[in-house]
C-alpha cells in the first residue's frame, strides 16, 4: 500500500467521510474540523492528523484512509463480465471490488462493504432504479453511493429515467475498460 497522503482536499475528504465537499467545507469553516484556506482561494486543506482524529470523534469508520482505495460493488448475473471488471479494476490498485449476482446479495454486501459506487445491470430481475435509489438515500452510510446503471438495452429515454431517478450515470453493453474507468471516476468527479 502506498503512503497516506499528508494533506487531503475537501472532495477527497468528502469521498473518504461519504458527504459532499460542501459538508466538509462547513465543517472547517466552523472549526469542527481543523484545516486551513488557501491563500487567494476558496479551496480548503486539510491535513491528515486532523481528519482522523475528527473521524474517530464523530465515530466514522478509517478504512478509506487505511486502505486508499475506491469501493466498487458490481452487481450482475454474468461471470464472465464481472471476473473481467474486478480483475482489471483491482490490478489498477486503486479500486476494491465486491461482486454480487443478485439483488440480495447485494443487500448484504452493501451493508458491510459500504461502496463509493454501485455499478448495477438494471436488467436483472429484481433490480428497479428508483428502488435502488430510494434504498440508498434512505440509509445514511450509504447516502453517498455513487449509482451506475448498466444494461444491453438502454435507450435514450431508459437513460433518462434513470438519470431522474437517481443514477449518477448509465453504460450501455457492452463497454471497454476505458469507458467503465472513465463512468467511475467521472461520478467520482462529483465530488471536486
């Protein structure tokens, strides 16, 4: 594992705490948490010693700190495509992926694992984006899941939908690498 860095920006901060960048902005700007401006900006530092002692005041779990790496849980019945994402995701280090083949599952995973983003085939049985949503904001810890929707036959209105109903973003079977990479760090991006 590579070394913690020393000095973190509000949106990896948020990405690490689960909460938008905003939240962390108000947090240092009411002193709850210690760090600083900088000079000519709007953009706030906060350093690392002074991230963990206010996790472990508010009780929020350091995984993400310990670990450094993004939490992807793919849920989806095929084998063969979901081998191919967690093993390409996790050989790049800086991701660790769970999968799930079914909607209980996933549940399951969910509570446990707490991921950064779901990236879910909304075809499966079982599976309704606003459902998925609503369960996600409904549930504080993973209020902050980023949603990715993807299916082999979405349409432009399908994307929409899903879009409306809470998805952070859609990709259409089948996909490379690079646009699987890309749909994860653009949600991510969310938080900057």
């Amino acid at each position: 594992m590579e070394k913690a860095k020393e000095i973190l920006t509000t949106g990896e901060v948020a990405r690490i705490c689960r909460v938008a960048p905003r939240t962390v902005s108000k947090w240092v700007d009411t002193g709850q948490l210690r760090g600083y401006r900088i000079p000519g900006s709007r953009d706030r530092r906060i350093p690392l010693q002074q991230l963990i002692r206010f996790m472990k005041a508010h009780g929020m779990p350091l995984d993400a700190i310990e670990t450094g790496q993004t939490r992807i849980l793919v849920v989806d019945r095929e084998p063969d495509l979901t081998d191919l994402i967690q093993q390409s995701l996790s050989q790049a280090g800086q991701y660790e992926v769970r999968v799930a083949d079914s909607v209980l599952e996933a549940g399951a995973v969910l509570e446990q694992f707490k991921p950064h983003v779901l990236l879910v085939d909304v075809d499966l049985p079982g599976i309704e984006g606003r459902t998925i949503a609503r369960f996600l904001a409904g549930h504080s810890e993973l209020a902050g899941t980023y949603l990715i929707a993807m299916s082999a036959s979405l349409t432009p209105m399908d994307r929409q939908t899903l879009l409306q109903q809470g998805f952070h973003s859609t990709l259409a079977k089948p996909f490379d690498l690079r646009q699987l990479t890309e749909a994860i760090e653009n949600v991510l991006g969310m938080l900057v």
